[in-house]
C-alpha cells in the first residue's frame, strides 16, 4: 500500500487496516516457522506497510496535539 493511499483513509480506517497487517504478519511468521511459508517476500513488504501506517497515524495525532 502506498503512503497517498494511506493519507486518503480516515484515522479509523488506517487503525483497522493496521490491525489486518498485524494479524496477517503473525501468522506468516508462524508459516515460516513451520517451513510452510513460500514467499518470504510477503513478511518485508507487511512489515514495510505497517510502519507506513504508523508513521500517517503519528503524524497525525502529532498534527491534532499541535492545534489544541
């Protein structure tokens, strides 16, 4: 997922996709733990897109401090 396409969700969005990219990390994990797992490409690419929607959500909470 790219950041545009992450700044255009609402906060609640952002939070529950966060979440999906959580779950579906563990259980890749747990696959390549298992020898299961045949793309490892996939655990980068979740990693990658959950600190992308990390960095959105802090940059905006830090932007509704700001103004108050």
């Amino acid at each position: 997922m790219k950041t545009s396409e992450i700044r255009d969700l609402k906060i609640e969005e952002v939070e529950s996709k966060l979440a999906d990219a959580r779950e579906e990390l563990m259980k890749y994990r747990f696959q390549q733990v298992t020898g299961q797992l045949t793309d490892t490409s996939r655990l980068r690419i979740l990693r990658r897109d959950i600190a992308r929607m990390m960095t959105v959500l802090n940059q905006r909470r830090a932007e509704g401090k700001g103004e108050a």
